[in-house]
C-alpha cells in the first residue's frame, strides 16, 4: 500500500512538473517570437509550419530518447552538425533572451560600467565556451569510467 501512494505522488508529481516546464516553454517561445524572428530574418515565409512542427517534433523526439533506453549509433560527423545545431538553438534563445530583456545594457549602466559592455559579453561567451569544452572533454570522461 505505501508503494502504490509513492508511486502515484511521484506520478502526479512527475506529470505536473512536465506541464510546468512545457507551458513555461512554450510561454518563453511565443513571448521571445523566436519562431516569426527567425522567419523573418530568414525571409523563408513558406515554411513557418514547417518550422512550428520542427519545434514541436523536437520536443516529442527529445522526450521520448529521454525517458526511454534508446540510443542511436550514428557517425561522428553527424554529431558534430547535432551539437553544431543544438549550440545555436541553445545561444539563440538565450540571445533572444537577453535582447528582449534588456538585462545587459540596464545592468551595465546602472553599474557605471557603459564602456565595458563588450568585455562582459566576451566573457560569457567565452566562459560558456570554456565551460562546455571542460564539460565534456573532461567532467564527462571522468564520470564514464
């Protein structure tokens, strides 16, 4: 009896954690206008719906290898266009982010720091690059053997 209520918290827990997080994305994408942004620096209007289902397989897609044991075996050159990929979908967001935001420049100038914005967007940059290299080149191999 106490294993079936585990399991139903965890499940109730689990399914409201999942509509959190997707309504908070989809909130994110339709203020951000990531999507119409993109069609419209592309100027590739015919394929907005293609674009919305690319989104929303990608999440389906994600989902399902994340809760499942599959693994795909696929050459190192396709891994690197995934990573390529998925790089510039992660810094996209976080630019539209940032730029709908305004946090840099608004932080810059209440700092007294106006002339040093560049500096600081260089260090993020590079901090994230460094991060991610230190990541995967080292914490990743550390914690597989």
């Amino acid at each position: 009896m106490n294993d079936m209520r585990s399991i139903i918290a965890e499940t109730i827990i689990g399914f409201g954690s999942g509509i959190i997080v997707g309504s908070g994305l989809v909130a994110l994408l339709t203020v951000l206008g990531i999507i119409p942004r993109l069609v419209q620096l592309s100027k590739s209007y015919t394929f907005v719906k293609s674009y919305q289902a690319a989104v929303i397989l990608g999440g389906i897609i994600g989902t399902l290898f994340s809760f499942s044991q599959i693994s795909i075996h696929v050459p190192i050159l396709i891994q690197v266009l995934f990573g390529l990929f998925h790089g510039v979908f992660i810094g996209m967001l976080a630019a539209a982010l940032t730029e709908v935001l305004n946090v840099f420049p608004i932080l810059m100038k209440r700092l007294g720091m106006s002339t040093a914005l560049l500096w600081l967007l260089m260090a993020i940059v590079l901090g994230k690059i460094f991060g991610s290299l230190f990541h995967w080149i080292t914490f990743v191999d550390i914690m597989s053997s």
